[in-house]
C-alpha cells in the first residue's frame, strides 16, 4: 500500500520551513548516507513524529534549549500535528512543516534529529528510516512492540553508527542515580529479593465496551493502524488507550515496566550491560475491569523472574495510588538486602535497615517540575548529538530492560514458565512462544521492517 505525506501551510502564513513538492525517495538499505555530523556552534533542526501527550512532552522540552530549532511536525492525526505546529511556531515565530506520513520526515535536509513520540507499535519503523537516513533519534518508551523488533532497531542504529536516546528519563534523573550507586556499593549485604511496581487508577483501567464506528475526518486510520493488524476504529482504542491493546503495546508492564523494573536491573548489574533472568513466570488476568472489557492486556499482573541467585517481582493492579508496596506510593523498585533495604520512586529515595526501620530520614514528597529528569535526559542526548558520545538510555542498553518486559507478558499469554536465552534470545522450552506477540509479529503489507544488509 502506497502513502503519499502532504505539507500543509496555513493559508496567509507563509512561513514553512520547507516543502513536500520534491521527491522523497526513501534510501534502501546498504546505501547509508554519510555520517552527518552537528556543528557545536550550529542549531540542531528536530522533527516531531508523533504529536500525542508525550510527543508534545518531549517538544516542549526540546524547545527550551537554545541550540534547538523544529522545523517538521508529522502525525496522521491533523488535529494533534496542528498542536505541535502551533506550539513550534509560538516559540519560534516560524510555522514548521506539517507532514502526515513519517516516510516524508526522515529524508529531509532540515532535520538532524527526530523525535519519535508516536503510540508503542509505530516506533520502531520510524527509528529505523530515521537512522537510515543519517538522522539521530530521541526515541520514546518502550522502545519496541516485541522482542525481535527490538533486536532490529538496536542493529540498524549500531549499522549507521547513529545516536539513539530512549525516553526513559530517570536514568537522568539525581536520586535514581543515587539509588543505583548504593545499590552498587554492597552496603545492603546480600540480595536476594527485588521488587518493582506500579498501580493503576481505576478511570484509567477502565474502557468498557464500544462499538465499532468511523474514524473522526482528521485522523488517517489506516496510516495510525500502520504495522500492526487492522482491526475496526473504536474511540476506545485510539491515541493514549492504545497502552492496553496487545495488537498496539504491551499493557502497564510496557508502560511502566521499563522505568521501575529498569532501576532494579540497573542496580543489581554490576555495569550498564543489564543482568538477563533465565527464567520468567506470570498469573494475571482482568480482574478489575471484567472479561467484557475491551482492554486486552490484564489489569492485574504478577511476574516472577528468576536470576543468578536472586528473584525479582514485577506488580500492576488496579486501586489507590496513594498506597503501593511496601511503604512506596503509587510505583516504586524495593532492594531488600541482609543489611538493610532501599526503596526508589519518583518522590525521592529511602534506607532503612534489616528490620525496616528508617536509617536515615526519607526524602520529601515532591512530585514538582524538580523531579522530573526530562529536561536533562534531552540535553544529555543533544550533547551526544554534537560529540558522538553514548547515551545513558542508548538503544541497546534499554533493549535489555524492554525484553525483560516483553518477557512478562510473552510468560503470561503463554501460561507457561519460559526458559530464556540472553545470548541467542531465544525462549528454550517453549518454541511455539516464539511464534506469537510479544516475541515478534509479521507486518501489516507495506508496513514491514527492513533488512539490514
């Protein structure tokens, strides 16, 4: 299936940045660009793909920088790319290129770096074009919609030596980093249990049951479904809720998975390169919502992972987010070691010693603007853009923490208790577990991933 992306200017305006009258011949693979390389004194051009809550999180953001400049913006939602276009335009005086098509982005000339914001099954095609065409990527979390998808964009990205931020801001944010060093130390002794978790508010678990309809004008539902299988529009589905389809995402464990669960890997490895579980067992179901609910993905989930002498426990129900585990609130990873414990969230970190009593005094409830690490997460990642340095969320690392993830979901929809290969990837026990979501999926026509090489 052919798309065509269309540049819109609002009429009277003329202040785009380019257009789509040229030909966007997309580059095969094994014909890389050159390496393209931001000169420090140079604005870096960025192009929004996926103009939804987080995507406009991220441009807000990028926007505060003062060495940044967007130029395109591009989502099959009219409405939520002509948001973005405001915003940028507001900011900068000059309205950006409004794009449908994402194929239409990533071979510009006025784009040295792209944000991918988009819904969960839409990320890795655009990382990957992105690369192709020498671009760098901030890409948002979960990186992937399956394990071998994954795979792929680590691959691609190492092949065009290109520099790929994952959304997973609190790695740059001050007390996870604290947390992690303890962690590292050994002064909680030996650890034998880790616990990750988050709790889902009931509005938000709830979608009830909706009938098929037509899509709104605005949106090109056929190019929002892209890779994934093409099901019936329903207002359910569409936009943040595509979080709990497994057609489209990987439910609160891809969700909010990679951040907690990521800590605990963090601090349980003894470098960046991720400690693997061998294996990896999970009971769940809809508990919460009932069977009749359109949601896929369970409201209610246990995962047990086992490593080399130590267990973690990843947990997702529905209730009060003003109490989660163990003392934490609403999300939260727990270190319980023989000489004391650790307990990490997004309000700061606390010690207590082996028999749960506080070592030092926890630190204080904020859930301002100060906790929040995107603003160094993004200009860590514009700094590498300039020197070609790592990232601390690089796309191989945080491949590691999203296939842990995909593992408690491939456990689930399997019932079994999967036997897992770091080396190879490979689930050993339960081969047919490697045929279905979230191990890989096969492409809707003309949405298929490229091959490398």
């Amino acid at each position: 299936m052919g798309l065509v992306g269309t540049t819109v200017v609002k009429p009277g305006f003329g202040k785009s940045f380019g257009s789509a009258a040229h030909d966007f011949g997309a580059v095969l693979p094994g014909s890389a660009p050159g390496i393209a390389v931001v000169d420090p004194q140079e604005k870096i051009r960025v192009a929004l793909i996926g103009c939804g809550g987080q995507g406009k999180a991220n441009l807000r953001v990028f926007m505060q920088q003062a060495d940044t400049l967007v130029t395109v913006v591009c989502d099959p939602d009219a409405n939520r790319m002509r948001e973005a276009a405001d915003m940028a335009e507001d900011r900068y005086d000059v309205r950006p290129a409004e794009i449908k098509d994402y194929r239409n982005v990533v071979t510009r000339k006025d784009v040295d770096v792209v944000i991918v914001g988009t819904p969960d099954h839409w990320h890795a095609l655009p990382m990957i074009a992105a690369c192709m065409n020498g671009k760098d990527v901030f890409c948002e979390k979960p990186i992937s919609h399956n394990i071998m998808e994954g795979r792929q964009m680590v691959d691609f990205a190492t092949h065009y030596k290109r520099i790929v931020q994952v959304g997973t801001w609190q790695r740059s944010q001050q007390q996870f980093l604290d947390a992690v060093t303890y962690v590292r130390s050994g002064k909680l002794g030996k650890i034998n249990v880790c616990r990750a978790w988050k709790i889902q508010a009931p509005k938000a678990a709830v979608l009830g049951k909706v009938a098929p309809s037509e899509p709104p004008k605005d949106v090109d539902y056929d190019l929002w479904v892209g890779p994934a299988a093409m099901v019936p529009y329903q207002s359910n589905r569409l936009h943040y809720n595509h979080r709990w389809y497994y057609n489209f995402a990987g439910g609160m464990v891809g969700d909010w998975g990679v951040h907690m669960m990521d800590i605990v890997l963090l601090g349980m490895s003894k470098s960046d390169n991720l400690v693997q579980p061998s294996k990896v067992t999970s009971i769940g179901g809809k508990f919460y919502v009932g069977p009749e609910d359109d949601r896929t993905t369970p409201d209610t989930l246990m995962t047990l992972y086992n490593f080399d002498n130590w267990i973690m426990d990843w947990e997702v129900h529905v209730g009060d987010q003003a109490v989660g585990v163990d003392g934490g609130r609403d999300h939260g990873a727990l270190f319980i070691g023989s000489e004391g414990r650790l307990l990490v969230d997004r309000a700061g970190w606390s010690i207590f010693d082996a028999q749960g009593k506080p070592v030092e005094k926890p630190a204080p409830k904020d859930w301002g603007g100060t906790m929040n690490g995107l603003g160094t997460h993004v200009r860590e990642f514009l700094n590498s853009v300039k020197t070609r340095g790592t990232t601390r969320s690089n796309v191989a690392s945080m491949h590691q923490t999203t296939t842990v993830c995909h593992l408690a979901n491939l456990a689930y929809l399997s019932g079994e208790t999967l036997h897992w290969d770091t080396a190879t990837e490979k689930v050993t026990n339960v081969r047919k577990a490697m045929d279905e979501l979230p191990y890989k999926r096969k492409n809707r026509k003309g949405f298929e991933l490229p091959k490398l090489g």
